[in-house]
C-alpha cells in the first residue's frame, strides 16, 4: 500500500481527532490525520476529562500516562456576594463533592489541552498512525463506489519549511505544494469552523448565544484560599470559574460584557476587533475585579482568549454514508459543564469501531448508520443541559451547584444511554445508576481472576481492541442446575462459531476462589485468564448488578464498552446471536 491511499482519512488534530485516529489505529485500520496547525501550536479550551472519558482512556491503555501528569478534582466550591457592615464580601458556601455518582474514576482530571493532546497523539503513533501539521483539505470528491475501492478523494495544501529556506532578514519562506490522498472514508474533527462541515454545506441548527466568556491559564499570588477546588463565584461583574490545573496553575473563565468584544454573524468573537494584548488586558482586568474583596496578582499568564459559543447542533452527521464529522463540527456548546472535548472524544469512541467493523467486512454500511442516531441525540440534549446551566449561572452559584448535581450523571458522562439497532431493549437487568443496563457503559465491579486470585475491575475486560465481549455469568456452578445450564449455553456457542471470532468470552461465577476451580466450567469456556468469581467480600458484586443473584445471565458488550444485550442463561439461543452479528 502507497503514501496516498488510507482506510480513513481524519481532518483535525484536536482530542476529537486523535481520539478517532486512534480508535481505528488500535483496531488494525490505516489512517491518516492532518492539522493545519504546525507542530506544537495551541489551540482550544479544553482542560480535562470527565469520569466516563477516564475509563475509556483506561480502556485504551493511556489513563495512567495522563494521570501522571494531570490534577485530580474532588471538591467544588461556591461564593455568593453579601455586603456585611456596609463591606462587599464573598461568602463561602459548604465544600461538597464535584462527583457524586459511583464510578471507577469518581473525579475530573485536569490538565493543558497539549498534554490532552500529547497523551493521545504518542499513544497514536504508538499504534502505526500517521500523523501530518500543516496540512488543509481543499478539495473533497466522493465518487461511486463501482469506480474505487477508495471513493473519498481529497486534495491537500501542505506548507513545506526547509530551515535553510530564510530570505535576507532571516524571515522563513514557506512553499506550499498540493497532494491527492483517497480514502475509504473521511471524518471532519476539525472544530467549532469545520472546514469539512462547511465543504459540505451542512447547516447548523439552534441558537446564536449573547453570552461571552474570557479564559485565562495563570499562575497567581493570593489571599483566595479554595485556587486547588473548582469554584463558582457570582461576583457583581459576572460569574467567575476557577479550575485547579498541573502544578501552580489554574484556569478562570470569566463572564465578559458584550461591550468588550463584537460578534460575528454565526455568533462568535471577531478576533480582529481585538488585539491579542487588548484581550489579556480585558481578561485578567475583570478577573481581579471580580475576585474582590480577595487580593489576585497574576504572576504569570500564558494563554488566553475571549470566546462566545452558539449552541447548536449540525443537521446530519454524514454525507453518503462516507463523510463523517465529530466533537464541535457537529455540535457546539459552551465549556461550563466540562463536556466539550469530552463529548467530542465519546463521537470518536462511538465512531471508530463502527468504521473499522465495516472496513473489515465485519458489518454492512448500515451499522455506520447509528452513529448519528446515537450520538445527535445526545448532543441535542447536550445542548439543552447547557442551556439550563448557563441560565442558572446567570442567577446565582448555588444553583448551578444544585443543577450539576441533580444532573451528575449526564455531566459525568455516566448517564448516557444508547437506543438504536445495537441494543437488545428486553432485558432482565438492574435499571439503576449501578445496574448492568442495555444501552449503558458496562460498570465498574471488583472480580477476581479464580486461577490466580488476581484482584482487578470488571472494566478490566473491555480493553479496546475492536472486538466484542460476551461475558456469561451462570451463577453458583456448585448447583448442578446452573453447572448444567452453562453445559447447555456452551453447546450453544458452538453454533456461533463463525461470529464470535470477532468477540472475547468470559466467564464470571457466583462463588468465592477456594469454593471451585477454574478447570471447572465447560471446556470451549475453560482458559485460566478468563474464568473469574465476583468477589462476594465486596460490597458491590456483579450479580447484585444484574438484579437477581439467582438467574444465570449473559451480557454482550460492545467493542466500546457499551452494552448490547442482557439476557437470562436459560434463554440465550445461539442462533439468535448469529442472526444478531450478521444483521450488522
């Protein structure tokens, strides 16, 4: 295979774009992603990710790289402005828990959006993907698909620098030379002004915000004492967020008058109204006024910006079932409740298996097809969460906080639930936050590895790797009736052959490690790394998850972790699961 022809070709450098890249890298796919960025320029808001992104990064083997280098959030913290004796004073509230909802990973983790990016961009790499800066689409072709087997032709404008290319000033000439890449397919990551989306003409549906923001990444002197919890301020000059970030920084966002800035026509800040210092001036000035009465000398300041973001959702998703657009080419919405780039990795996440099952000859172009089912759903009510929070910020502090936690498990990205072809519905599962639920990301349990007496999570067993996992819990094998309905469920299996190639199987029994042994289930079950017990010394147990300890059950879970189906041992038909893989 040449340098012009990829599987997918991924326009956008962002984490929506690396997220995607790799995704289709780990499966085995060919890809290609371009920026038309030069290397190590920075750009977007992002600044950390959300417990449900935590375990599938975890999931993706890079969470404990990030962590290294990243800042747990726990706490958040409200002031509310009161005047004491004629004083003006910011009034702490009770410190609660930014995350309340069980999860594996039960707090935000903050970092720089190049170390976001940088944590994804080696780990693609690591995984064979190709990655090129300076680099834009001009031109998109997508011809029948009787004419190629790669029908998306895209012709690139990239900058070529050699460094001894300098004029007499010593200013670098930069050349520009156009190249033809085709491809199988086409994702647009390329942000809020997607080049792809526009190309396209996908339109964007929603409303045009009044609401303007500054940002700022700062290393401060002062007398504030909560700079390492997320804070909410209402302060008389607008709301004020701080974000702990790595090291001494921390991030403010900061509410700004439409006075300080002009708005284009699609309702985003004209940059050329302001210069880069004028801004800076504007940022940190309303930040101190503010903070008062605390004292906030900036020390240091090394990113800012003045933003206003619409809250819209793109029309479509796809074009010919061979374009693709993720994160804010598809959907835009205000940083307040810490989804952007985390709603934008979750598209790629839902995204990337899809496509490299149809490449593979896993699954017909149809399955590309729920992608927009699942995802644009949850983008409009994306939108409709952040409109409810920005409304409230305008209010006062402790109704946000209220808001946020009424509305934890949407923001943890924990509450997400998928309905589309890909989802079994009849389900005798848990329908609560914890419960083994169709349609939800399979939950974090202890287990127990039987020939080792390893100790490890449940999510353990959904390590991305583009396949499916079946996981089959009969119970207490002790009874001879589940012992002889796991006998009966894996002379099932058998008859699945052909499909489960593309899947794992697990075992998880109902007993403790010294009650049986591993050589114990059915021989097409029997493989010492993937018999496990639930760990019955815990207090949260697998079985308990399912609803009723004593029913048998299977659970098949997506390559990203989702679960597909949930149904009782006694009726699982092997025959019925084939029908189910070949109809995708």
């Amino acid at each position: 295979m040449n340098d012009t022809h990829f599987d997918v070709l991924v326009v956008g450098m962002g984490p929506a774009g690396l997220m995607c890249a790799l995704s289709l890298a780990k499966a085995g796919i060919r890809t290609k992603i371009i920026d038309r960025r030069a290397p190590g320029t920075q750009y977007g808001n992002a600044d950390g990710i959300q417990p449900r992104t935590a375990e599938i990064w975890d999931s993706y083997g890079i969470l404990k790289r990030f962590a290294e280098g990243s800042v747990p959030v726990h706490a958040m913290v409200t002031y509310n402005p009161e005047v004491i004796n004629g004083e003006l004073k910011l009034i702490r509230s009770h410190p609660v828990r930014s995350i309340v909802v069980d999860s594996r990973f039960p707090h935000e983790r903050t970092a720089g959006i190049e170390y976001i990016e940088g944590t994804l961009r080696e780990a693609l790499l690591e995984a064979g993907g190709s990655v090129e800066f300076s680099t834009t689409p001009t031109n998109v072709e997508v011809m029948p698909e009787s004419q190629s087997d790669y029908p998306v032709k895209v012709t690139l404008e990239k900058l070529a620098a050699p460094m001894d290319n300098r004029d007499d000033d010593g200013v670098l000439n930069q050349a520009a030379f156009t190249e033809t890449i085709q491809a199988k397919y086409l994702v647009g990551a390329d942000g809020a002004n997607s080049w792809v989306r526009r190309f396209f003409e996908i339109p964007l549906e929603g409303d045009l915000t009044k609401s303007v923001w500054g940002v700022a990444d700062v290393i401060v002197d002062t007398n504030f004492s909560d700079c390492r919890m997320k804070c909410i301020i209402t302060a008389p000059t607008g709301t004020i967020i701080t974000i702990p970030r790595e090291g001494e920084k921390i991030r403010f966002y900061v509410q700004m008058s439409l006075d300080d800035c002009q708005l284009t026509s699609d309702g985003r800040v004209d940059k050329s109204y302001l210069s880069s210092e004028a801004a800076r001036h504007k940022v940190i000035s309303r930040i101190q006024a503010g903070m008062s009465p605390f004292e906030v000398k900036f020390t240091e300041v090394f990113w800012w910006t003045i933003f206003a973001i619409p809250q819209r959702v793109a029309k479509q998703f796809s074009v010919h079932d061979r374009v693709f657009i993720v994160g804010d080419a598809c959907h835009q919405h205000s940083p307040k409740a810490g989804q952007g780039a985390n709603a934008a990795m979750c598209d790629s996440h839902n995204l990337g298996w899809k496509l490299a099952h149809v490449i593979k000859g896993w699954a017909s172009p149809n399955l590309l097809r729920t992608y927009e089912v699942e995802r644009k759903g949850y983008a409009q009510q994306l939108i409709n969460f952040d409109k409810e929070i920005s409304e409230t910020l305008e209010r006062d502090p402790e109704s946000y906080e209220r808001v946020l936690h009424r509305q934890n498990m949407f923001t943890s990205g924990l509450g997400v639930r998928y309905n589309s072809m890909l989802i079994n519905q009849p389900s005798p599962s848990h329908e609560g936050e914890q419960g083994i639920t169709a349609g939800r990301y399979l939950p974090w349990c202890p287990i127990t590895r039987l020939a080792d007496w390893d100790s490890m999570d449940m999510q353990s067993l959904i390590i991305f790797d583009g396949l499916w996992k079946l996981l089959i819990l009969p119970g207490d094998i002790r009874s001879p009736n589940n012992l002889a309905e796991l006998a009966r469920t894996e002379k099932e299996l058998t008859r699945c052959v052909g499909v489960l190639k593309h899947a794992s199987l697990y075992t998880i029994l109902d007993n403790r490690e010294d009650e049986v042994q591993w050589t114990d289930v059915p021989r097409a079950l029997r493989s010492w790394k993937r018999v496990f017990v639930s760990g019955r010394k815990s207090s949260l147990n697998v079985y308990e998850l399912l609803g009723d300890s004593k029913l048998g059950s299977l659970v098949l879970v997506r390559p990203d972790g989702y679960v597909s189906m949930v149904q009782e041992l006694s009726q699982f038909n092997g025959d019925e699961l084939t029908r189910f893989f070949l109809g995708l």
